[in-house]
C-alpha cells in the first residue's frame, strides 16, 4: 500500500469518527480539489502526445518497427487514460463525500445549538421559579 493510500485511509477513519471540524474537511476538500486539477492536467498532457505519438507508414523495417512501438504505447497511454478517468471519478466522489460531510457536521452544530438553547431557556425558567417560590416563603 502506498504512502498515499494510507494517507487517504487515514483521513477517512477521521471522516468517520466524526471528529473532524469543517476546517479539516474544507483543507481535505482544497486537497481533492488540487489532485482532480493535476489528474486532468496529466490527462491533457496524455491525449496531446498520443496525437503527437502518431507517424506516417513507410517501407522501411526500422519505421515499421518504431510504428509498432508507437502502437503499443498509445494502448499503454489509452490504458493510463482510462485509470485517470477513474482517478477523477473517485475524487469527485470523495470531494461529494466530503461535502455531505460537511453539512451533516453543521446540521449537528445546529442541533447542538438548538439543545444549549432549550437547556438554557429551562435553567432560566427554573431559576425564576426558584426566585419566585423564594419571595413567596418571605
């Protein structure tokens, strides 16, 4: 396993502990973000040299074989297109993950909030009962 891939592991194990602030998620989906740009820049790179791996047929043994070389490495390089691909859907993916993420964490902020604020309004309450049965006893 690589160095990356226990990184992103990692990482997840964080998103599922739900211990992670929007601040880490929003740096996780900067993150993302950057490796989708430099996957589809890969991805640009790779189809402009299949078009420039492309040579005209001759007679010559040494041109049939550099052509046959040729060949092969396009299908090399069409096979590393489509892994890319699939690298870029995957990061889509975590990057849509991550956002959900994100807002389950603020719709639990909310609620949280929303629970301090009841038990706020019931300390309150309760202290003005208190205060009142007080003045009551007097």
């Amino acid at each position: 396993m690589t160095k990356n891939n226990q990184r992103y592991k990692q990482k997840d194990a964080q998103l599922l502990g739900g211990n992670i602030t929007d601040t880490e998620l929003g740096q996780e989906l900067g993150s993302i973000h950057q490796a989708i740009s430099q996957l589809s820049q890969n991805f640009s790179q790779l189809q402009n040299s299949q078009q420039g791996a492309q040579t005209s047929q001759a007679s010559n043994p040494l041109m049939q074989q550099m052509q046959s070389f040729s060949s092969q490495a396009q299908q090399q390089m069409q096979q590393t297109d489509q892994q890319v691909q699939q690298n870029i859907q995957q990061a889509i993916q975590s990057m849509n993950q991550a956002l959900q993420g994100i807002q389950a964490n603020q719709v639990m902020q909310q609620m949280f909030q929303a629970i301090q604020q009841g038990q706020q309004g019931q300390q309150q309450q309760s202290q003005q009962q208190s205060s009142n049965q007080n003045q009551q006893i007097q």
